[in-house]
C-alpha cells in the first residue's frame, strides 16, 4: 500500500487576508488542464483554484464532494459538478492530513507566505524607527528647556540637532579638581556661598570679554539676584548684558553691552544659551545676510515669551440645581422683582394680581 505524501504547505499557512493570487500565465495556458478542458471545466477548476488559495492551509481542498460542490458553486446542479468534477481536480493530489493539494499553487502560497514574512518584518522595523524618532524628539526638546530654549513642537530634527549640538558643553570635574575644591570650601564661611548658583560665573565657550565687557556688567548685574529666573528656568543663569552681547559676537553679530534692547533682555532673566540659539536660527534663516541685534532679540523674545505665558485658567462651573432649588430660586426672584416694582411684564412665572 503506497504511503500518502506530506502536505506541501505548512498547517499555518494561512493567506486568507490576501485577495489576489499570482498567475502563471505561461504555465496556465501551456498546461494539459488548459487543453482538453471545455469552458465550463475550465471555470470550475479556475473557481477551485483560487478557493484553495483561500483555504488553510493554502492550497488546499477539503476531500469532501459535497463541500467540492459548494466550492465550484455546484451545489445545486449535482449532475453538472460530476460532469465537470474530473478535469476541475485535475492536479489536486491528496496528502497524509487527508487534503487535497495543488502542486502549483502550493508553490506559489509558500513564496507568498514568505514575502508576507517579510511585510510584516518591515512593518515592526520602522513602527521602531519611528519610536526611537520620537524619543529622540522629545530628548532633545527636554535638553534644550534644560537650557533655557524653548522652541516650537513643529521645529525640524534637523534644526533641533544644531540648536543642541551648540548647547556648552558641561565641564568635568576630574579628582585632583574635586579634592582642590574640597579642600578651598571647607576654608570658606558657609555665608558666602550659600546662595550662589554652582554656575553663576562665566564659562568658557559663553563669549565672555573680560576686557570690554567686565564695566558694562558691574553697572547691570542686579544687586541681590541668586542668578535665577523664575521656576521654570531654575537651572539657567541669569545673564548680563555683557554675556548677551558677547554671545552675539561669538556668531558674528555686531553688539553692543550698552544696546538699550540687551539691557531689557538681561533684566527680563535672557539667558546666554537662549541668545545663542536665537543668533543660530537668525543666521540659518537668512544665511547670505547681515544679521543685526534686532533680529536676535525678537527671535529670543518670542521664544521667552511663549515659555512665561500663563496657562488658560479653567472657567468655574456653577452649580447644579435640584427642582426643588430651582422653584425656590425662582420664587425668590419674583417676590423681590414685586417689592422693587420692577416685575417684567413678559415674565411667565410672575402672576399678575390686578388683572
């Protein structure tokens, strides 16, 4: 007794989503089924054929004539589906899970059934790319409010990887500093530093000129400021017109420490990083040009002045009245509308005693 073959495609293999099904058309027509078929034998088979397609596994037919039938759209015309039948199952061959099987189409479900693999692969691939985008977006927003920069949600990746890659770069502290800075502050009265930010002198890489600098920022530094600004730039140093300017001039921005407009940024809380990457946005928007003081400055306001906007209040809601609150409510109304004499003649809860 012959042993029946395998299936020959795998018991998951399910292309049922799939609505179209690759045709040989070489093959079809070159094919024995395609030569000794009549027109209706040719429809069944076709009709059979892409059932299978949509059978799991793929490929497949039932061994079960009654439900061949059905498939071929038969079942009501017995006589003509065991007229049609033999040349219809022309290649089916039945396998050990008691299946009909197409060899054919078994190869084609089995390159599709790879490719779909393959489909989906790339479906996860980049939804974790576009994860990782939008961590990376969001890290970066993060680093720059860090700094005291506030830029619009829409701004380009591009623009956000240069705002950041001009971010100073923070100092580290090796351990002969560390011990050196140990041992001066244990020298120290604590009252001196106790309210000095860790950051509020000047570092390298800022633009500071100590030279034509060092007047301008004895004259508008603000006496008793703790060189912060506001809660939500806790972090940022408050800077003097001085730096401002200084920071300006680093880019190529000519300006000046005594420029009424610097004084008014210093004394709003602008900081260093802020009118850095506002000179760098200036300067990316208009490339060929002369970049003046202005420009910056009104770059630098609007994104100061976004990021000290008040939120919206939430609008109060009444409270809700029972029917009983609101006939006593109304009746309230009308007895002191009556003792003012200034019922509304209109008012159809008010009755009217002298008519």
């Amino acid at each position: 007794m012959n042993e029946l073959p395998n299936p020959l495609t795998p018991a998951d293999c399910d292309l049922t989503g799939y609505r179209w099904m690759p045709l040989d058309v070489i093959r079809v027509i070159d094919s024995d089924t395609f030569g000794i078929s009549t027109g209706d034998e040719f429809k069944t088979a076709f009709r059979l054929w892409a059932k299978s397609w949509q059978q799991v596994p793929a490929a497949s037919l039932p061994d079960d004539d009654r439900v061949l039938a059905h498939l071929a759209g038969l079942s009501e015309n017995l006589p003509k589906w065991k007229k049609v039948r033999a040349v219809a199952l022309r290649g089916f061959i039945k396998c050990s899970d008691g299946r009909l099987y197409h060899p054919v189409i078994a190869e084609k479900a089995i390159e599709a059934m790879g490719k779909r693999e393959a489909h989906v692969e790339r479906e996860e691939s980049e939804q974790s790319r576009q994860q990782r985008y939008r961590e990376r977006r969001k890290q970066m927003f993060e680093t720059l409010r860090a700094h005291g920069i506030v830029v619009p949600m829409s701004t380009k990746m591009d623009e956000l990887e240069r705002l950041v890659a001009s971010l100073p770069a923070s100092p580290t502290v090796t351990d002969e500093t560390k011990s050196v800075t140990e041992s001066v502050t244990d020298e120290t009265p604590g009252d001196v530093t106790h309210d000095a930010s860790a950051t509020s002198q000047p570092r390298a890489g800022h633009g500071y000129d100590m030279d034509t600098d060092m007047d301008s920022d004895k004259d508008s530094k603000p006496k008793g400021s703790n060189g912060r600004v506001g809660d939500s730039d806790a972090t940022c140093v408050r800077a003097t017109p001085g730096a401002l300017s200084a920071a300006m001039r680093k880019h190529g921005v000519n300006s000046q420490p005594g420029d009424p407009r610097i004084q008014a940024a210093a004394d709003a809380g602008m900081t260093v990083e802020t009118i850095t990457a506002a000179t760098l946005e200036a300067k990316g928007k208009k490339p060929n040009e002369a970049i003046k003081p202005g420009y910056v400055l009104a770059i630098a306001n609007a994104w100061h002045a976004e990021a000290s906007a008040p939120k919206p209040a939430a609008a109060a809601q009444q409270p809700r009245l029972n029917p009983e609150e609101q006939r006593r409510a109304v009746s309230d109304a009308n007895a002191a509308a009556w003792l003012a004499s200034t019922t509304p003649a209109t008012d159809p809860n008010v009755i009217d005693m002298e008519h």
